[in-house]
C-alpha cells in the first residue's frame, strides 16, 4: 500500500511561518500558532511543504491501510487557512455554530481571516477533536 503522501519533515516551522504573505495571512498564521501550541502543548512540526502539525497518531483500517498523521494544525493557504480537526467524521455542529464565518470539508474547517471567528471557541474545536481522536488512535507529543 502507498503512503500518505504528507509526511512529518525536518523542515523549520520558524522559517516556514516567515514565509508566509500577505502580512495579514502570516499575522493570523503567528496567532494560530500560538494558539495550537497552547491548545495542545506539542510542539510544531512541518507536515509536507506547507502545513504546521502538532502531534501524531498511528492509524489502522479495517482494510489493512495504517500510518502516521499529525493529530490536528493547520495550513495558512492563499486563499484560507486551512485548519486541520480530526477526526472529521465526529459532530461539532454545535461548536462551529458558535464559531463564526467558516466552511468545512470532511476533516478540515476553512477561515478566511481570524477576524470572523470567536478564538475561545477555536480553542475548544481543537481541544475537542484532538480528545476524541486520542479515544480513537492514541495521540502523541510527537
């Protein structure tokens, strides 16, 4: 079977963060940093070439597939940030109806700016979804 095609890298979050433009996207990506690492208490770790992980966990299918993924960060895209809230599958329906302006894919939550959503309740999005991975697939600093 092939592997996931984002992995963890060596790769310096700093530089990476430095990187990001427009001044407003990589003010927002400075905030969700900090607040990841509040959040979770991991430390930051590049996934791929764009996407800022906190934490791991090792997963296994029914089908025989398994690997590593980080446990949820986020991804500061040209057009949204990216925030990554596993395990998508739960329902945080009631979390995101309090959240402000956002969309969500099957495990990711699109914000435009940080300025359209309440942070506190961000903070309890990741502290949730990170909870009710760990009760899945044990999750790990790292």
């Amino acid at each position: 079977m092939a592997d996931n095609k984002t992995q963890a890298t060596t790769a310096s979050v700093a530089d990476f963060l430095a990187r990001v433009a427009p001044a407003r996207r990589a003010e927002d990506a400075r905030v969700l940093a900090a607040l990841f690492s509040e959040v979770t208490g991991f430390e930051p770790r590049m996934w791929g070439e764009s996407i800022v992980g906190y934490g791991r966990y090792h997963y296994r299918y029914a089908s025989g597939r398994e690997g590593d993924f980080l446990a949820t960060g986020f991804s500061p895209r040209k057009s949204a940030l990216s925030l990554y809230i596993m395990p998508g599958y739960q329902d945080y329906g009631e979390i995101l109806a309090r959240l402000g302006k956002h969309k969500t894919g099957k495990a990711c939550l699109y914000i435009t700016k940080l300025a359209d959503v309440d942070l506190d309740v961000l903070r309890e999005l990741i502290a949730t979804g990170l909870k009710d991975l760990d009760a899945i697939w044990p999750v790990h600093p790292e």
